[in-house]
C-alpha cells in the first residue's frame, strides 16, 4: 500500500536517502544523455530566479587537458 505524501515530504526523502554509489570509469557518457540532463536541470528554481549557472560540458582532449590540471593541482596543492 502506498502512502500518500506532500510534496515537501517527497523531497525531504529525496534528499535524505540520497546515495552515490557511481564509480568513475573512463566509459563515456552518451551525448544524448548529457543533452537530456541538461535540458531538465534548466528547469531547475534558482534563488530570486537569477538562474545565474554557466555550464561548460568537454569532451576529447580538451576534457583531458582540464583533468590533468585539475589532478595536478590537487596532487601538488
């Protein structure tokens, strides 16, 4: 039997149980999908509806180059 919730409850359990079990793989994300999340987070409330996000998505060598840095500098900080 299922037990009706509100809304606010709905996302008070979304976010409590909230678990990330993803190993990172060198397996690359279907273009397709990256498009799709993108498209749903656009949708997404920002405070005082500034939608102030930037988003910059890299594949290739140029994803490469940006995780070498980022590794390097995390490596030797």
């Amino acid at each position: 039997m299922t037990i009706p919730v509100s809304d606010s409850q709905a996302v008070d359990h979304a976010i409590t149980t909230r678990m990330s079990a993803r190993a990172f793989t060198n397996q690359p994300v279907p273009k397709a999908l990256i498009t799709e999340i993108l498209q749903v987070a656009s949708r997404a409330p920002s405070g005082t509806n500034t939608q102030p996000w930037k988003v910059t998505v890299l594949t290739g060598a140029s994803q490469q180059a940006l995780s070498d840095k980022i590794l390097a500098a995390y490596n030797n900080p």
